[in-house]
C-alpha cells in the first residue's frame, strides 16, 4: 500500500439562482491527512505475479553479466596466450633468419667461385626471404595482439622476462574423470535464460488473474473544516474509507491479446532455453572431444620434430663430404621450422582447450555451489 500526507484547499462561489437560500454564497472547504491511495487486494496473485516476473528478468540481466564477466576472463586468457605463442614464434623466426643468411652468405661465396650452382643459390635465397617475410607478419601480429590485451586489461602490457614456454604458463590442472552433467548448471547462460523462463510463466498467471474481479481500497484520515483557521480544532477530525470492486466485461479484446503475447513469450522462452542447453552440452562435448586427442598430437608431433632434426643433421653431413647437394639440406631446414612452428600452435592449443573447459562448465570444473569462491580451475 501507498500512504501519503497531503493537504488541499477549495474556495468557491455560488450564484444566487443556484443557491438555496436565492443570495450568493462564498465558502471553502480545507483537509489535511494521510491518504491511503488505491491499494490493490492481492486475491489472486496478480501483484505477486508480476513482481516474481520483474524479479526473475531482474536475476537473468545478473546472470547475463556474469556470463560477459566469463568470456571476458577466457578472452583475456587466450589473448595473453597468444601473445606468448607469438613470442615463441618470433623468436624462433629470429633463429632461422640468422641461419639462413650466414647459408645465403656462404653460398653466394661458393657460387661466385663456382662450387655451387645458381639454382642452389636462388633457392636459399628464396628461401631467406620468405622467412624475413614470415618474421614481419608475426611482429605485426604481436603488436595487433598487445593492442588487444591493453584493450581488455585497460593498461599497456608491462615489459617482462623472457617468457617461459606455452607447457608451462600455469595451466597444468588435470581434469577430472566423470565430471557430473550437474556442472552445467552453474553456466551463468544457461542459468539466465532459465530466469527468463520463470519471468514468462509469472506474466502468464499475471496475464490470467488480468480476467477476473479486482478490488481496491482508497482512504483518507485527517481533519476537514470550512475555515482554514478551524482545521485543527476540535471536532475537526474527518475519514473514509472507499473499497471498489471492478470486473472486466468488455475491453476490446486487451486481456486476451495481453495473454496471448505473455503465452507466446513463454513459448520463445522455452524454445531460448532448450538452445541454451543443448549449446551447453555441445560445447562440452566439442572441449573434451579435441581434448582426448590433444596428448597424443603433441606428442606425435614432438616425434616429428626430433625426427626432422635428425634429418636435418644427416643431410648437413652429407653435403659437408659431398654427397649430396644443397638442397636437401634446405628441404630438411623447412621441414624442422615447418615441424617446430606446428609443435609451438599445439602447446597454444592445448592451453586454450583449458580454457574453453573453464568457460563452457561456468568457470570451474570443481563441483562446489555457484558463487564459492575457492573453486580453483584445474586445481
């Protein structure tokens, strides 16, 4: 109910051929008191209803922050990590541009005395080239990066040590065996469009109790008097008390379309939370998926590279006793680039497939109520 204080004054004049005593007559009428301003019986839950329906949107708009605050925390990660993944590159980019210009000076030396062929020379330095290329593009890359990362973190990224590689930036948590399908729960999305649901079922039964009788009450309490100077005498004292009953009988068809709209917002709700959940298992899904062959790609790839680089050795002894050309040693040293650029996205991959795992089971995948704060992932 709403109760408030208020005071009002009237003065009027009266013709004389309306008057009954036939002479004009001047008079006024003053109140001041608390009035009681048309306070709606609750009967059947039309109030309660549309106050659970503003509280449940309320709750999803809260969820629906937390879900931002989510994917912000897993893209700030995963630029960070990327940054650190271009650091790897750039510095490995470094090592082969040295490499290849001391074999790009060298065999220029060769060729212009005639030890080696022209076709050897135009292939190392061809090859030069592309990785001066490749190390521009990746420098180019990491300044979009720290871009980015000072866009998220508010604040340039503060200089630092050399990083540690992309195996070792904190991530290593193991991840449980049978994680309960319950986890998805604590998904602020999904949490949020179950709000919603619960908002357009409370304007349905709002919508409903729309159809039958509604009481309301008005009051007042206070003192009347026709002199402003006999307000607060005695005997002044003046109330009432006004129930009205009102039943809708014909309003064009608003109810029913009220209704009607409320039904079909309930449907889009249903319809917005069955996506909800089925995204939900599908991301998991994916997440663990790419996670089961993770191991096994980083470790057949760490074969491959130790395999290049034998490779790579032998070839180089070969050419060093003549026994072969140049150009096996150059298709051996594209080989190891290509096998430890590979090996470096893979360890980046393997990190973000972590922090995927964050982000699709709601932040954690330690099985403790929404809203604990020592819940640690991967720990």
């Amino acid at each position: 109910p709403a109760i408030d204080l208020g005071a009002a004054g009237t003065r009027s004049r009266t013709p004389a051929d309306l008057s009954v005593t036939g002479r004009d007559k001047i008079g006024g009428n003053y109140r001041a008191g608390a009035n009681l301003v048309s306070y709606e019986i609750d009967f059947w839950g039309r109030v309660k209803s549309l106050n659970e329906a503003a509280l449940n949107q309320f709750l999803a708009t809260d969820e629906a922050r937390q879900a931002f605050e989510l994917g912000l925390v897993a893209q700030l990660a995963n630029t960070y990590l990327l940054g650190r993944e271009l650091d790897e590159r750039i510095v490995l980019a470094q090592k082969a541009l040295v490499t290849r210009e001391e074999s790009f000076r060298i065999m220029a030396r060769r060729a212009a005395v005639g030890s080696s062929s022209d076709l050897e020379l135009r292939q190392v330095e061809s090859l030069l080239l592309n990785t001066r290329g490749e190390l521009a593009a990746l420098e180019r890359q990491r300044a979009q990066n720290d871009a980015l990362l000072a866009q998220l973190t508010g604040h340039a990224p503060a200089p630092e040590a050399p990083p540690a590689p992309l195996a070792e930036q904190g991530l290593e948590g193991a991840l449980p065996p049978g994680l309960p399908a319950e986890l998805l729960t604590r998904r602020p999305d999904l949490r949020a469009a179950e709000k919603r649901l619960a908002a357009s079922q409370a304007s349905i039964r709002a919508a409903r109790a729309a159809f039958l009788p509604n009481i309301t009450l008005t009051g007042f309490g206070g003192s009347s008097s026709a002199e402003l100077d006999g307000l607060f005498r005695g005997g002044a004292s003046t109330w009432s008390f006004t129930p009205a009953l009102r039943l809708p009988l014909f309003d064009g068809g608003r109810n029913r379309a009220n209704l009607q709209i409320a039904e079909t917002a309930r449907d889009t709700a249903l319809a917005q939370y069955d996506k909800a959940v089925q995204t939900a298992f599908r991301e998991v899904a994916d997440a663990l998926a790419e996670r089961a062959t993770l191991a096994e790609r980083l470790q057949a790839q760490q074969s491959l590279q130790a395999a290049t680089l034998k490779a790579l050795q032998l070839s180089q002894a070969r050419y060093r006793l003549g026994a072969d050309s140049y150009l096996p040693v150059l298709d051996a040293q594209r080989a190891l680039y290509s096998a430890q650029q590979t090996l470096i996205g893979l360890a980046l991959a393997e990190q973000a497939n972590r922090i995927t795992l964050y982000k699709v089971l709601g932040g954690s995948w330690i099985d403790t109520p929404p809203g604990d704060s020592t819940a640690t992932p991967g720990t």
